[in-house]
C-alpha cells in the first residue's frame, strides 16, 4: 500500500543518507536505467537490504519527477522528514548530564541556506537544531540535497513561538546567543560554553526584535574590507565553530586538567 504522504528525493546524497539515517520510510528507490557503476550501486545495496522496492527509469522520467532538478540518476518516494515538537527538547534536556549546544534557525527562507547551517551543526557538535514552522523554509528534499544528506541524521525540532520557548529554555539553565550584524559583543570575546543555544538571523530582517529580546546577549563576527555582511550560513558557521572551539578547550582544561 503506497504511503499517504511522501515527497521525491533525488541525488545520490540525500538518498544514499536518507537509507543510512533509517528515519524516513521508501516507498520505492528509483535509479536510471542507463547508470554507470559506482554511487548507484551503493544505493541499490542500501535499498536491498531494507527491502525496498527498486525500479528502473529512463533519465527522462526522472527529470519529470524531479522537475528538472539535478538528480544524479538517483530518486527515492519516501515518507517526509520526522520533525519533533520543540516542547519535547525540555525533557532531553533535563536527562543530560552534560553541556549542550542547541542551533536555534530565525526565519531562514533560502533552502540552501538552512541546508549548510544542518550540515555544519552536525560538523560542529550542535545537539538539537530549532526551526520555526512559520516564516521559514522547512526542512525540504532540497534542504536535504543542500546538506549533502546531513538533515538525515539531524535531529530537529519544529518551533511554533520562538520567544516562548527561548524563555523555556533559559528556565532550564540555558544562555541565549544571538547572532547579528549589529551585536554589541565579539564572536571571538563572548563566552560561549556550557549550555547554550545560538540563534541565527535570517537573511533578509535578521533576528525579528521579539526573538532577540529573548537573547541574554547578541554576538557579531568582525569584519573588514568593503563588504559589510556575510552570508547567513557563512555567518552561523563561524559562530558555531567558534562554539565549537571554546566547548573543546573547555573539555580539556576543566576535565582533563590541562
């Protein structure tokens, strides 16, 4: 019986992961039938060995499902991406005994965008990514293929009031880092260890003024030369590894005594 909901994957990548991740159900994998040996073969072993049903197409048939999107000669029908409700992070949270690094995304439009921020998250030792159901691109089969199949190993949570539960968060023991251009503190001065959750502007208005009165303090990267922005996903990259730096010395020095 075919899934009531399922949305097209295509591209090595985001299928190859996707059958990796184990979250999403397939209703069938399809691979073009004038392939040539190598990912194809990856992803029909893959499939196989779930029991997924394969099926083989002429290239033409898979530009019409994908509508002309580059699909490698690699489509997948499948179950949409499983998003969780943003009230159940409080209960992971109260089990954890250590730090944690939460990604909070603010009105991120640009699918390529929200893909390259999931993507360096998962680089980066972020533990839970936030989006906002509202006002934001979701996490899509092209967010997918822009993460290069990272969303499918993320876990994300799906927000419906960003104030609200930034507040939630902060009566858990979290500090609010927003990112901005205009951020009274350095990147590179501002503390950004123990428990924390980073929220990144989106592309057009940044951080609406609601979210950002939420934050505890608002961060900028410093920047120089003619150009005075970067781009979102560029901008939530070197904050998140900044994160990511400062957590690591931390480690070392309070629980290795170095």
């Amino acid at each position: 019986m075919a899934m009531e909901k399922t949305e097209i994957l295509f591209g090595f990548h985001s299928v190859y992961e996707a059958l990796r991740a184990a979250k999403r159900q397939f209703e069938v994998v399809i691979i073009s039938s004038k392939r040539s040996a190598g990912r194809a073969d990856k992803v029909i072993l893959l499939a196989e060995k779930r029991g997924i049903k394969l099926e083989y197409a002429d290239p033409k048939e898979l530009d019409k499902l994908t509508e002309f999107a580059p699909h490698q000669g690699i489509v997948a029908r499948a179950s949409f991406f499983p998003t969780k409700k943003a009230t159940q992070i409080l209960s992971l949270l109260k089990k954890r005994e250590t730090p944690y690094f939460i990604l909070v995304t603010e009105s991120i439009e640009d699918p390529h965008n929200l893909g390259a921020l999931i993507r360096t998250a998962l680089c980066a030792d972020v533990d839970y990514i936030m989006i906002p159901k509202d006002r934001s691109c979701p996490p899509s089969s092209t967010v997918s293929r822009s993460s290069a199949g990272a969303m499918e190993h993320a876990d994300i949570f799906m927000i419906t009031n960003t104030a609200s539960i930034l507040r939630a968060l902060k009566e858990n023991g979290a500090w609010i880092s927003g990112l901005d251009a205009h951020g009274n503190t350095g990147l590179y001065e501002s503390d950004l260890t123990g428990n924390i959750a980073l929220v990144i502007g989106g592309e057009h208005k940044g951080i609406r003024p609601g979210v950002k009165k939420e934050c505890d303090f608002i961060v900028s990267i410093p920047i120089s030369g003619k150009i005075n922005s970067l781009n979102a996903s560029v901008a939530g990259g070197i904050a998140m590894y900044e994160a990511k730096r400062q957590r690591s010395v931390k480690y070392v020095t309070e629980f290795k005594g170095v």
